[in-house]
C-alpha cells in the first residue's frame, strides 16, 4: 500500500493511504480541482517527473491546450508550405519536391 504522511506535531503523525481514484490536483488554466487518472500518474513517474513541478490540465483545458498546440503546429506548417512554394522555379524540382513532401508528412502526422 502506498500512502502520504505528515508530522502534525512531535506526537502526531498523520498517514494517508493512496488510491488510485482519490488523487487530485488544481488546473493550471482554470483552477478547478480534479482527479488525476492513473495513466497520468504513470505518464509523470516515466518521464522522470517531480510530483511537484507536474501540472495537469482538467478535461476541458487540456482539449484547449491541444488545440492550441495544433493550431501552432499547423501555421508552422503552412510557413514552410509558403516559404517552399516561394522557391519553386529557383531550385531544381525535387529539392523543392522534397521539401514539400516533407510538409505534407508533418501535416499527416498531426491528423493521425
């Protein structure tokens, strides 16, 4: 059994057993307490992050963050979409063929 404590005093000790449904956190964006589902606790122990320093985004926040997370990625995207198509006609076709496969396999791995 996994469990927290604290020393309340030099007499108390105060332990607190941890299951996997009765662990929580605040948001980062919006504040609102929320459970943190086991596969997250698991995400944060493999990657070899503290407790601490680990946020954890509630349901809604975490589809914003996606989706902002996309929407970079994409405009990212479309520059070097525009930045290749620019150099059509100064460098020979497949360098700019290449370049812009390349696009295109970084766009299809955004919508997988």
């Amino acid at each position: 059994m996994l469990y927290t404590k604290t020393k309340l005093n030099e007499e108390i000790t105060l332990s607190v057993p941890l299951y996997n449904d009765e662990i929580y956190t605040q948001c980062p964006g919006c504040g609102a307490e929320h459970a943190v589902e086991p596969e997250i606790l698991a995400h944060i122990l493999n990657e070899g992050e503290c407790f601490e320093s680990a946020s954890v985004y509630c349901e809604k926040c975490s589809k914003k963050e996606t989706a902002n997370e996309a929407a970079t990625a994409i405009r990212e995207i479309v520059e070097g979409l525009k930045l290749h198509i620019s150099k059509i006609g100064e460098y020979d076709n497949e360098t700019v063929k290449e370049a812009l496969n390349e696009d295109l396999r970084q766009l299809q791995t955004l919508f997988r």
